[in-house]
C-alpha cells in the first residue's frame, strides 16, 4: 500500500491511501516520554505490526533506518519485535506469524 499525505500542519499529520481515505494519523505531544520495553510506567503508546515476505530480508532493512531489536525477541518464526529510535515498539511479521 502506498500512502501520501493527506494534512499536515507540524503538529498533526494524516497519510491517506490511493483513494484519498485517511489511513493513519499522527499527533505531536509537547511533554513526550519514551516508552520503555516491558515497563509499565512507561508503557507503549502505539503498536504496528508490519507484514514482510523474509524476516531476514526486512531485518537489515529496519536496523539501517535505526531501528533496534529488543531484548526478549528470540527471534521466532513469524514475527520479531523492534523499537523505532523514539523508543516505539513494532513488529515485523510475516504470514506464519499472523
């Protein structure tokens, strides 16, 4: 799926799909903590899994964009678990792992 952005304003941006339907949106918050993985004083605010075809192949992909894999990820078949450099946990999955 391919998404552009329907608003944007610096505090608040909506990506639309092809259609033109609004798809995500995304808020600035003035007093933001990172969340930590597995505390829940500082627990995640969002979570997206994304659908790859190879983990393997998507891994390297995430690492060079800055993400991290967290601890407690053992890697299983169908899904590992990531942090984007904010602090925000995400997945990348593949079909097995749905």
């Amino acid at each position: 799926m391919s998404l552009s952005r329907q608003e944007d304003t610096g505090d608040f941006v909506v990506l639309q799909n092809a259609a033109g339907a609004p798809v995500v949106a995304f808020q600035r918050v003035d007093d933001f903590r990172a969340p930590r993985w597995t505390d829940s004083a500082r627990p995640q605010q969002m979570h997206i899994d994304v659908m790859v075809a190879d983990l393997d192949t998507a891994e390297p992909q995430v690492l060079a964009l800055g993400a991290t894999l967290l601890d407690g990820s053992d890697k299983p078949i169908g899904y590992r678990v990531y942090e984007d450099p904010v602090g925000h946990p995400f997945c990348l999955i593949t079909p097995e792992g749905a």
